[in-house]
C-alpha cells in the first residue's frame, strides 16, 4: 500500500531565511501538536488554509505552551515565563496576525499576551473559516453533511469569555445541514468539564461528571454530528458518547474536520 503522503507546513524560520513574512501564523498549540485525535484537526485545518492559498506557517519547534494550564492553575510565575518566551519568539519573527484552533491558546494569546508586550491580531479558526466564506476564497456545499442534523457545543473560552457564539454557527449553516441547538447553548451554555486546567487532573468527587451531563444534552436532541471547535471539548464529548455507546451514532468533529470532509480535501 502506498504510503500517505504527510501535509508538509513551512516554519517561520524557514521564510525568515528567504527574507519573506507569512500571512498568518497558525499556532497549533499542545493539544494540536501532540494529540492524536486534535492532530487531525491540525491537519485538515493545514489543508483548508492550502487549498484557499493563505500564506501561512507555523513556529514548529519554537513553539512553546501558552502558559495557559500553568496560568488556571495558580502558578502565575510559570505563566509568565512561558508567555515571555513566547512573546519573545513571535516579536523576533514581526508576527501581526495568528490563527489558533484551541480557543485556550486564543483566549491567552489575545487576551493575556499585551499586559506583557505581546500585541498581535488572535482569531479562532471558526473566525477564520468565516471570514474566508464571506470574502469568498472558500466556498463549501453540504456534501456528505447535507440533511444531516448537526449540533454545536460552545466551548467556554470561546462563547462566555470572548463572546463568540455566531461565527462557528454561520460555518455550519453553509453545508445546508439542520443545525439543531442544544437545550443549553451559547451564554446559557455548559461546560465540557476540561476548562481551568481539569484536563489535566482528576474530577472532585460528585454525582456525575461533567462531561457525562453534557452527553445527556447531545442525547436529548439526538444530532448525526456534534460539531466542536475546541481539541479539550473533543476529548471530554468524545469519551462522553463513547460512555453512552453512542459512538456509531453520533461523531463528534471539529468544524475544520466538517469543513474539510465536505471539500474532500
């Protein structure tokens, strides 16, 4: 069997040494770079990115963690750190615009970076595939989606602490798909469980876990696809339906994933 050919993205440093500059860095972030499950949504997004024709690059092994678990966590000082290497890299580099997958890695970026001179225009992919459907550079139809019942789950970083609900949803509306809302959404919206750096340890003992309580809510409206645009919500919702042997029934994707998959990229 032959074997797959690998999406090949340019580093900063690489058009730095021919004295060029990249429309926009995409910054993958950890989830991104090392997961299994988020890297194909760093791959799919790569190619949406390459087949509109932006120029862009990543930092590759320059990039370093946000500083955003350290930052939820409580430990300020690794935070900062981590923030002024990075800082340090990006301003080396003359970067002006960066696109992220991870609205944690948004979130810190846009909105922690400037108190410690790092100022730069931070968009959510979800903003980014909207604002390349209404320029015009992308253009999707339904495809395999057409029909299907979809449903979006608001990341927390992305909807209540920067206010960005419609962009994501404006994506899903151009695949002719039934976008059916979940009972608790947008402002009103609930918590994957992963955000404040849970992620990363195990819950407080409860009733439930969080993410088993957002299932119910997908189960209640029973969608084909739960669109995601977050790589920690993927994981908290994918493990939910897997709890609920839902998995053959309802697929859990990122929205670049549905993107691509409609433009059999």
């Amino acid at each position: 069997m032959a074997e797959k050919r690998l999406v090949e993205i340019p580093l900063m440093a690489e058009l730095a040494s021919r004295g060029e500059e990249a429309e926009v860095l995409f910054w993958v972030g950890c989830a991104g770079s090392f997961d299994d499950r988020a890297q194909k949504i760093t791959r799919d997004f790569a190619k949406i990115l390459f087949h509109v024709g932006v120029k862009f690059a990543i930092l590759g092994p320059e990039e370093t963690c946000t500083g955003d678990p350290a930052k939820r966590a409580g430990n300020e000082f690794l935070f900062q750190m981590q923030a002024m290497m990075n800082i340090q890299t990006l301003n080396m580099y003359n970067v002006k615009k960066i696109v992220t997958t991870c609205p944690h890695c948004f979130n810190t970026l846009k909105n922690e970076y400037p108190s410690l001179g790092g100022n730069y225009e931070v968009v959510h992919h979800t903003q980014f595939l909207q604002d390349l459907l209404y320029s015009g550079r992308l253009k999707v139809e339904g495809g395999d989606f057409k029909g299907k019942k979809i449903s979006y789950h608001d990341s927390c970083y992305l909807g209540r602490a920067n206010d960005i609900y419609e962009a994501p949803r404006k994506v899903i509306e151009t695949l002719d798909a039934e976008l059916v809302e979940l009972k608790r959404c947008k402002s009103n919206g609930l918590c994957c469980g992963a955000g404040g750096a849970q992620m990363f340890k195990e819950p407080e003992k409860g009733s439930k876990d969080v993410n088993a309580e957002r299932t119910e809510d997908i189960l209640e409206v029973n969608p084909n696809v739960v669109a995601v645009a977050c790589p920690f919500c993927m994981t908290m919702l994918t493990d939910g339906v897997k709890y609920r042997n839902k998995q053959e029934d309802i697929k859990v994707m990122d929205i670049a994933e549905i993107i691509a998959k409609a433009k059999k990229l």
